[in-house]
C-alpha cells in the first residue's frame, strides 16, 4: 500500500483525479496527507473535504530553508509517506527531501518533455509556446523528480494533435484531460511495482 503525500499549489484538479480513480479502481494506495506553499490553494480545501490532512507549509513560515525543509521532511516521516506526487506544485524541492526520497518523487507536467520543460515552462506559458513553435503535437508527461527541473527519467506520456485554430487556453485543457489520466495511470503501476 502506497502512503501518498501530494504538494500542490493551485486548484488541484490533478489531485482530486488522482484521489477519485484510488477510489474507482481499488488501486493500492491512499492519500495520507496534502501539502500546499498556497493556504488558499484550492487542493487544500478539496483535502479537507476529502478528510485528508491538508497542511499549509511554506518557506515564508521559516526563517531558513533548512527549518522548512526538515519540517516537510518531519512531515512526511511523520505520514510514513512512501511516495511523493507533486500536482502542480511551483515551488523547487529540495535537494535534501529528493535525497532522502531518491526515485519516489513524482512530478505531472503539461507538455511532452524534454521539450518545453524546465524554468519558466509552466501553466499556460508551457501552451503558448507549444504553439509559438507550431508544433503539431503536444501532451502530458508524468516523470521523476531529480535535482534538476522538469529532468528526471520519463514514466507515462500521452500525445495530441494541435488544431491549426488551437489557443493556450483550448490546448490547455485538453492537456489537462490526458493529465488527469495519466498521473492516476503512473501510480497504479507504481503501486502494482511494474514501475
Ligand atoms: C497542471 O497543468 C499540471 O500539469 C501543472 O500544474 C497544473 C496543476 O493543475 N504541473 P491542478 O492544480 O492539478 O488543477
């Protein structure tokens, strides 16, 4: 049985899928607690409905980066979390938090990395240039999280067509959608150990 920490910074649509199809398809793991940078971050309200722990921390909180990384590393010893799920999280994880979960971090982003990954590519700047570049295609890419962003070791994408008349904001949400399915995807064969 996974024990699933999220971090998440935004409305957190990725993790109430991932939570919704634990439940639908009895995958062998489970929530035990959502951290967020954002204390109004709608994921943390969505935990809270859920009746998960919702826990609002963030470097401003602490007066060094060390402070607040021991206490998310106090955290997610004190879950017994076995891997973490970044969801739309924008803040970096520390080198020490990815030491010590070295392969079981994992991270949803909306692109088809490597392309139009790294600093800067996030939410919709990631769709402006997908179509800037004109490319054909774009998708979602569950991956890894190593020390450098957007660059660990791909584990699940899914790919689209581009529409000639696609926008950011019509691109975005039909990544969202291959998003919503292949972050669930990637866990469940994590939790079955094919991954
Ligand atoms: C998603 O587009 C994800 O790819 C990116 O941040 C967004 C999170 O959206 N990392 P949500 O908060 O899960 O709705």
């Amino acid at each position: 049985m996974l024990n699933i920490a999220v971090f998440a910074s935004g409305r957190g649509s990725n993790f109430e899928s991932l939570y919704r199809t634990i439940l639908k398809e009895n995958i062998s793991a489970r929530i035990v607690v959502v951290i967020s940078n954002n204390s109004q971050s709608g994921a943390l309200s969505l935990a809270r409905s859920f009746s998960i722990p919702a826990l609002h921390i963030s470097r401003r909180q602490f007066e060094s980066d060390e402070a607040f990384n021991g206490k998310i590393l106090e955290t997610l010893r004190a879950y017994n979390v076995t891997l973490i799920v970044l969801a739309g999280y924008m803040k970096k994880v520390s080198a020490a938090i990815i030491r010590e979960f070295r392969n079981r971090i994992i991270n949803i982003h909306p692109a088809l990395l490597p392309k139009f990954g790294g600093e800067g590519m996030y939410g919709i700047h990631v769709h402006k240039a997908v179509i800037q570049a004109k490319e054909k295609f774009s998708g979602a890419t569950v991956h890894v999280v190593d020390e450098v962003y957007d660059h660990g070791k791909v584990l699940l994408q899914d790919i689209l067509a581009v529409d000639d008349d696609e926008t950011p904001e019509s691109l975005a949400a039909k990544v969202l959608n291959i998003e919503h399915r292949i972050l669930p995807e990637a866990v469940k064969l994590i939790a079955d150990g094919k991954l």
